[in-house]
C-alpha cells in the first residue's frame, strides 16, 4: 500500500480546502472547534450547502447523485472537512438508511427517497434500540401486524437520537413472533408525523435534548413502506450496521481533536514549560497520536477493499475509533483540571462568552467528555464488536 498521495490527489485536496475556506459559514466553524452545541438549522445548513455543490453524498454512486468519488477522495474530503471544522452530515439518512435502499429498497422508493435525503428535505432517524434490546437488538417486541395494506405498528425505541426534528424514522420491527427471534423482523419506514407517534425527551446530564424515547400506539404505516421482503429485515439491519461502525471511527474528526489537544495544552503553562513539557502527559498524547496513526492506515485499507457492504472489519474501526475519541477526552480533561468543572448553558448555546470569567476552552470539555461515553454502545456495544473480530476474523 503506498502511503503518499498523488498528485492528482493532493490536487484533490486543494479543492476540497478552497471549497471549504469559501463556503464553510464561520459561525458553524466557531461551534464546531469550539465544542459548542448545534442546533437543526446549522446541520441543515451545511447539507445544503454540500448538496448545491454535490458533495452531500460521498460515497454514493453517480447514478443517485454522489460524486463517484474514490475511496481515497472521500477520505480526503472527510478529513479536510473535520479538519476546517464543518458539521457533519448526519448520518441516519446519507450513511445508513440510503445504501440500505439502494440494495434492497424497489425502485418506487430510490425514486422518492434518495432525493429528499440528498437534499435534506426529510430528516431521518433511526427506531433499532429498545428498553429491552440494545446488544441483544433482535429481541426487539415493537410489532407491526398487517391489516390489508398498512401494518399497524405498537412499541417503544429509546435512545433515538434526534427524533424531535424528525420527518422519518426507520424501524425494525417484528412482523413474526412464532420463528426464531432474527428470522421474524422486517425493516419499515415510518412517517414521525402518523397520528399515534409520541417522541418524549431524555435529557442528559448536560442538559442536552440530543436523545429521545419513540412510542408508537397502533400507528398505522402503507405496506408500501416496507423495504425488501417481510422478515428479512435482520439482514438489511446488519448491512446498514456495517456503514454505521466505518462511519463512527471518525478519523478526521480525531486529528481536529488530537491538534486541539496539542493547543490547549501547550497553552497550560507553569513558568517556561508547558504541560505538553512534562513527559507523563506527553507520552499519553504522543500513544494517542500513535494509535490514531494506524487506525487512518487501517481505515484506508478497509475503504479501498470496500466493494458492496462492510464487513467485520467495521467493527475493528469502530473499537479502536471509540476508543481513541475516549482518550482524546480524556486527556483534555486531564489538561484542564478545575477549569472543566465550570457548566454553563447560555456559553454552551453560544449565547455570549462564559460569564464565570473561567476558561472559554475547558467549558464545555466535561460535557464533550461525558457525551463521548456513549460512543462505545452505539453502533453495536465494542464488547459485542470484539466477540465478532474473535470470531470472524480471528476464526476462534
């Protein structure tokens, strides 16, 4: 594997950055670097901007309206935009619920959904986890019985992330409880605005409404939404899966954050030295540094393998992504000491500078840190990926 770019690539990224340097709102970009909270608007906004310049889908093919780009491309293109400091795309509409459409999905919903989600005309959610199955996802119970030409769908998910802004959700659901529990689940899409939707808040402890519980009480959905084949739906939710956990490993987003790390804490003086000076501390951030190395090589050597779904090698880039987010975070905690103790909403919100008179920077790090938590769960909790690394790669 040749680890220098060409030419005609390094000429890629220049684009990517002029792109960026023109068009990347620097307001977006001070919330971004700054840890600041995003609103619906702002990762609206940025879609379409993306979208006008067809670059919203990276890894789509031409003939739905990605930019055919090579594996390579849109590891640049990903890189350059967390390095810039851009919002992300979410990724419950571009990077799960559209390659699973595109596989399995019929023509009358490509046609109608690829579209909206290209041009965020529809926000997406996602309706897997249950209070009763999250590593165990298919004891899912939320049933959908069909009726003629609806299903009529009763149940609960939680943890749905941003299901208050939601359009659309997409649903596993169990549509055969006398089979083995993975042979009776099929994959619904569900409109959030059908009569019977309740989406309740679950507030965290930074008071962030980022995640929600979803009820559903006989809601009543066209046959027509069903993607695939009645419970086959297990399978479309592994595939989709495989995109989730090669998106979480967020390479870019770790070096935006190992360099605000290397600031912060040069930052952090006593006298003439600094605290990237002392040697316990700089050799954690130079492990880090290290481990985020490989995890890009490996990243790059999964992407340019990739022909149709993600294999098991997802969940490699999953654990080791997550894990190194969590040390970054920790680390900036570590840097900051009392200073991160200080929580202050309005400064969160981007309201007006931090009224303690602490330090703008470490504000919001203990709520980053305790929201970076989660990333060890979600996607497949990193215990589940690892019994999947041992037994289909390691064959043990």
């Amino acid at each position: 594997m040749d680890l220098n770019y060409s030419r005609e690539e390094l000429a890629f990224r220049d684009s990517v950055r002029a792109f960026l340097d023109a068009q990347l709102p620097s307001a977006l970009q001070r919330k971004v670097s700054g840890h600041l909270r995003l609103v619906k608007d702002d990762y609206v906004r940025w879609h379409r901007i993306l979208a006008a310049q067809g670059w919203a889908a990276p890894g789509w093919p031409v003939q739905y309206g990605g930019p055919g780009w090579t594996p390579v491309q849109r590891h640049l293109f990903e890189e350059e935009c967390a390095r810039a400091g851009a919002p992300p795309v979410l990724p419950f509409g571009v990077n799960m619920v559209a390659p699973v459409l595109m596989a399995f999905g019929n023509e009358a919903q490509k046609a109608y959904y690829l579209p909206r989600i290209l041009n965020c005309d529809d926000w997406w959610c996602q309706g897997y986890s249950e209070p009763g199955a999250g590593s165990d996802l298919a004891a899912l119970k939320t049933s959908a019985t069909r009726e003629g030409e609806v299903y009529v769908v009763n149940g609960q998910k939680t943890w749905t992330t941003l299901a208050q802004y939601a359009d659309m959700i997409f649903c596993l659901v169990r549509t055969d409880s006398g089979v083995r529990k993975q042979e009776g689940i099929s994959f619904l899409l569900i409109d959030m605005h059908s009569p019977g939707v309740t989406v309740r808040p679950i507030r965290m402890l930074d008071l962030e409404h980022e995640v929600n519980e979803v009820f559903f009480d006989n809601v009543r959905v066209p046959v027509a939404n069903l993607v695939g084949e009645e419970n086959r739906g297990w399978t479309y939710a592994k595939y989709l899966l495989g995109h989730e956990r090669t998106g979480i490993a967020a390479v870019g987003r770790s070096k935006r954050e190992l360099a605000f790390l290397k600031r912060y804490a040069l930052a952090q003086r006593a006298g003439d030295a600094s605290l990237l000076d002392e040697p316990l501390f700089a050799a954690k951030v130079a492990q880090l540094e290290i481990e985020l190395m490989a995890l890009e090589m490996t990243a790059l050597r999964v992407l340019a393998q990739e022909c149709q779904a993600p294999g098991p090698e997802a969940s490699m880039l999953k654990v080791r992504g997550t894990d190194i987010q969590q040390g970054l975070s920790e680390l900036m905690l570590e840097a900051a000491g009392p200073m991160a103790l200080a929580f202050d909403p309005a400064y969160l919100d981007g309201q007006r500078e931090h009224s303690s008179g602490g330090d703008d920077a470490a504000a919001p790090l203990a709520g980053y840190y305790f929201n970076l938590r989660k990333t060890s769960i979600y996607g497949g909790a990193n215990e589940i990926q690892r019994n999947i690394i041992a037994q289909m790669i390691l064959g043990l």
